[in-house]
C-alpha cells in the first residue's frame, strides 16, 4: 500500500538511511502503527533484475562514491585517499554489500574500560547498558534475519575455502571453528530463497537469500500503509525550532529539488561518517558545534576494527571463490586474554575477493613478475578476514572540510584515523596466527594483506550514561535534543570483536519500542 505523506505534516518520524538500522528501525515503528518517512540518498535496486555475480560491476551500481578525503597514518589514508570506506549508496544500505555475519557481542565487550582498564590513548568507556539489556532484541533480531545456528535454523555448507580453514585450525589445536551464524536461509524462509552457493555474492545476493533491508523490512513496512521510502533523497541538513527541539529535514530530492520535511522525530541512519557529517553539517546559532554535541564528541571516536587478511596459496586448486564469501569462522582467539601482548579479541573469518578486487587488495600499487606470478596463483588460494576490537581515541575522529565541497556546496566529512598500539599488536599477532593455520595443511605462499576500505565504520555518536562522554543514551536518544536519535553503528561505544551488523538491527527493534512507546506517552 503505498502512502504519501506530505512535506508540512509534523507528525511523521523521518529516518535518514535505509540500512541495518534506519530499514529496520522503520519498519519496526510502522508495524507499530507510527508514520514514517525513510530518506535514502541512493537509488533502489532490484535485487532480481539489478543484481549480478560480478563484484566490479555491483560496486559500480551500489558504491558511495561522493569525494571524501583522508588523513592519518593508517594504510587506506596512502593506498585509497578517496575511498576511506567501503559503504553504499542504495536503498538497504551496506545490507547489499555485506558478508552476512551475526554475531552476539560478549558481555565483557559491553564493559570495555571495566574489562581492560585505563589504556594510554584510548578513549574507553563503558556500554550504559548491559548483555542482559540486549539478550531479548538479539533474539527477536536473529529470528528477522534468519540467523543460522538459531532458532532451529541449520548452518550452512561449507565450501572449500572452509574446509581447509577448518583443517589448517584443527591442526594447530583451535576448537570453535564452523560455517557461522549467517542471516543467509540455509533453507527457504520468510518468502526468501536458500542459499544457491553460486559465489561472488559479497555485493549482493540475487536469490535474496541474504538477509537485506532492501527486500525484506522495506516491502514490509510499506504493506502497513504507515510508511513511505523516498529514494534519491540526499539529506543536507536538520532543522530545529526556536526550542531547540528539531522540527524537520533539508533535502534535495530526485528532480534536484531542496524540499524541507518536517517531522515531530528525526533518526539518523547514514553510517559512522554521514551521521556525524549531518550534525555538524546541521550548525546554528544555537548549536554552533553542530547539533547533539555539547560534549563535543560529535565525529570522535571513530572505529573501523582491527582489519587485515592472509591468502595462502597451496599446490592444488583450492577455488576459494566458489559457495557463500564468508561462511567459516574461528572464534577462539575472540576471548579477552591480554598475556597475547594486547586487550580484546579478534574473530578469523574465511573470505574470498574476486579477481578485479584481489589484484586491487593483495598488494596495493604492486606490478611486475612477482605480482604476476600471485595473480597467477588465484585459483590455488584460500583466505580469511580478521576481524577483532580496535581502540577508540578521541583523534580518530570525521570533520567537515570546506575546503572540499559536494555537489550540494556542503563541505565533504574529511576520516582521519591512526592506528592504536593495541591495535597494531593484535593485527600482527592475528597475521601470524592466520599464518599457522594455513601452514599447517601445506601452504607453499602466505600473503598477509593490509587493510582495506571496511563497511565496518562505528563510533563517532557514541552512547554513555554522562552526556560529557557521549552523544547518545542507552536508547540512541541523543543527550541533548530529544527528539533526535542515532540509529546506526555510529552509537556504539566500543566496537567488539564481533560483526556489528546483528547489534546494530537488535539496537534498532529495541530503540523502535521506546520511540513508539514515548509518542503513545506524549513525552516525544
């Protein structure tokens, strides 16, 4: 049923973004019987018609590809100066381009500075809020997306690329190695196809067996008659009234029209480094540091997770390629165990690129025989991802740099991030590891490989229980304007070892109950 609402109508909620958290948090409020409007500055895809097995070709079609720019000393900041990270610009957000992985955060994840203590040049600090607080929105959230390994879901298959993960890890003495908790159908559920483990699937499935915003919460919330998605919808900033109170979102739609919707709620959605952008974009009189950032932790604290990956390439085909990217993990090193020389954990997950990406990744700018001879090697290579817990630091922080503009005439989010020495410890520890699992099946070539531009972009509106320390509290709810939230990856606190996207989807149907909660109470 689809609805139009008009631009004066004060009593819609608007969400800005589409993803994990602003797709779901919509859906979750118009079943609810609350109206709302979605903007997505992207375009929407078919996932039946749209989509291909052909990585290049979907990153061209999905990618956000607007200038940014780059500083710091970490490798994206020298090797990809314009792509800082890895995120789209479509309807279901980085839910197209996204490996499927969910995973619960450990408790003591939640309670990092607790856990760790005092870290010189970190910024820690606490979750307000507990595992127990979460435990019943994880569930609800693995049972949306279908997770794997939950509610009586079976895992899925594993390809070769696991296999020889799993044999390498075996080995060398690791015991928690399997396919993964997936939001990929194992078998056919919620009207969505089972896995065809047809590969190159990493920017989107076209069975639509992989869970995404784009043909499972969106279709749904607009069946409610309470919802409508406007796409090619480019947020530039957001009002507030003479209260402080914010009263409605500056956009450009699809005809390149600035059109102004007012709201009686604003969400925002658009990722780590759009989310801040918006609020400092969003300055006044009033908030002239951008608005929610008394604190002025607005765009601090930017997390991307401890990344890299090793390749290893054996004497017989191995065809990494082939069946689902990322069904294979290794959980063992994710517990806190700092005599490994660092805090936290880190997950090791199986992974392949295609061959556009492979050459673009392996060794970045490299050319020439040795280059050649790796290239050559492609078909007889296994790989995996790590992933585990990168430090926030104050410096690691999105600013606005006028001295770049969009194509809108508003400064572009400049991503400044160096690594942490925590963080450099746990990457050469994970390396090495990575290593012995490979070596131990026969490996006759490793190649650790630096980081890339990530989708896993958290932080920079985190949440905290002292309005000092944060941006939001313990339900998005931004400190200072109260009827403005955060509803993406930007409010987390500490970034875990985990994949965020489960979290970011559990935090979205629990934050959709307070919010729909507060309107039927009148206090929003």
């Amino acid at each position: 049923m689809k609805k139009e609402f008009a631009h004066d109508n004060r009593n819609v909620v608007v969400v800005i973004g589409s993803g994990a958290g602003g797709g779901t948090l919509s859906n979750e409020l118009a079943q609810k019987g609350v109206d709302v409007i979605c903007l997505e500055a992207g375009t929407r895809l078919d996932y039946r018609t749209d989509f291909e097995n052909n990585e290049w070709g979907m990153f061209s079609k999905e990618a956000w590809l607007e200038p940014r720019t780059t500083s710091g000393t970490w490798e994206v900041a020298r090797d990809f100066p314009g792509l800082p990270a890895w995120i789209c610009k479509t309807v279901g957000g980085s839910t197209l381009h996204w490996a499927g992985a969910s995973l619960r955060f450990q408790p003591h994840e939640l309670k990092a500075k607790t856990t760790y203590g005092d870290i010189a040049g970190a910024n820690l600090l606490d979750w307000p809020i507990t595992i127990e607080d979460l435990a019943p929105y994880y569930t609800k959230a693995e049972d949306k997306m279908g997770v794997t390994r939950t509610h009586d879901i079976p895992g899925l298959p594993g390809n070769n690329n696991f296999k020889v993960m799993q044999a390498g890890a075996q080995k060398v003495g690791y015991k928690n190695v399997h396919t993964g908790r997936m939001a990929i159908n194992s078998q056919p559920r919620d009207g969505r196809a089972a896995c065809q483990q047809t590969g190159f699937c990493f920017q989107g499935c076209r069975y639509g067996a992989k869970w995404s915003t784009l043909y499972s919460e969106i279709p749904k919330a607009e069946q409610t008659g309470h919802f409508e998605l406007r796409p090619s919808s480019h947020v530039q900033i957001i009002t507030h009234d003479a209260k402080g109170n914010v009263d409605g979102v500056l956009y450009v739609d699809a005809n390149g029209q600035q059109q102004h919707q007012k709201a009686r709620v604003v969400c925002v959605a658009g990722n780590s480094i759009e989310s801040p952008r918006i609020l400092l974009n969003s300055a006044t009189s009033m908030f002239p540091e951008g608005l929610a950032n008394s604190s002025g932790q607005v765009g601090r604290n930017y997390m991307r997770h401890v990344t890299g990956s090793v390749y290893a390439e054996f004497e017989n085909p191995v065809h990494m390629y082939r069946g689902t990217t990322m069904a294979g993990i290794i959980t063992d090193e994710s517990r806190h165990d700092p005599s490994r020389g660092f805090v936290g954990g880190f997950e090791m997950e199986t992974l392949s690129l295609g061959l556009p990406f492979m050459a673009a990744f392996l060794k970045p700018g490299a050319w020439g025989k040795d280059f050649a001879e790796n290239m050559e090697g492609y078909e007889k290579m296994a790989g995996m991802w790590i992933v585990g817990e990168d430090m926030p630091r104050e410096s690691n922080r999105i600013t606005l740099n006028s001295d770049v503009k969009d194509s809108f005439g508003l400064p572009v989010p400049n991503v400044h991030f160096d690594d942490h020495p925590n963080d450099v410890a746990m990457r050469n520890y994970a390396y090495k590891k990575g290593g012995e699992v490979y070596n131990a099946v026969g490996a006759v070539k490793v190649h650790n490989v630096v980081p890339y531009p990530s989708t896993h972009n958290l932080g920079t509106n985190r949440m905290s229980s002292k309005a000092q320390e944060g941006v939001v509290n313990q339900w998005g709810q931004t400190h200072d304007i109260k009827n403005l939230f955060i509803s993406d990856g930007s409010q987390f606190t500490t970034g875990a070892s985990e994949n965020p996207t489960l979290t970011i989807v559990a935090l979205a149907i629990r934050q959709a109950d307070f919010i729909a909660e507060s309107l039927n109470q009148r206090t929003l």
